[in-house]
C-alpha cells in the first residue's frame, strides 16, 4: 500500500511525479454523463446554500482559482476574517506561499 502527501513540498520531484501518476489513474465522466454530474453538482450546491440561508448560517464564497491562482491574497484574508482567526489585513501570497510549506 503507498501513501502520498495530499501535497507536495515545493521542489519534491518524487511527490510531484506519484502525484501525476495518480492523476492519469482517474477517469473521468464525458459526454451525456459529465453533463449528468454537472447538473446534479448545480443542485446540490443550490440546496446546499438554500439550507444555509434557511438556517441563518453565516458563510464565505470563495474560489479555487482566486485563492490558488491570484497574485493577490483577498481571499485568504476574507477566510481568516470570517472565521475570526489569522490576519485579515496586511497578508501577502508570500506568506501564504510559506505558510502552505
């Protein structure tokens, strides 16, 4: 049995080259069935945030591609500010580059 990290270090071929051969052993659906889970993935998110709303539960919308491919890090603080923890001001990519290791 191999286990991996669910992230690399920067730099860590190794990691990096398992992480890709894992990649490579999904599949994933196309055609009629990608449209299928796309569709139900729009449902379940609209009752997701339909419970939330019913319930008075505070929450933050965030995306992938602004935390992860932005050089600015609003995001990260709009978390940490919503949560109450870590900086929501003055926090640089940087920082958060190091902090992820």
């Amino acid at each position: 049995e191999h286990k991996i990290a669910s992230h690399c270090q920067v730099g860590d071929e190794e990691c990096i080259k398992m992480h890709f051969e894992v990649e490579r052993a999904l599949l994933f659906p196309t055609g009629r069935d990608l449209l299928k889970q796309i569709d139900e993935d729009v449902q379940n998110r609209k009752t997701l945030l339909a419970a939330l709303q019913r319930h008075n539960i505070e929450y933050v919308k965030v995306t992938y591609e602004k935390l992860y491919n932005s050089q600015s890090s609003e995001e990260w603080m709009r978390i940490f500010k919503h949560l109450g923890r870590g900086p929501s001001v003055g926090l640089t990519m940087k920082e958060v580059t190091r902090a992820m290791g």
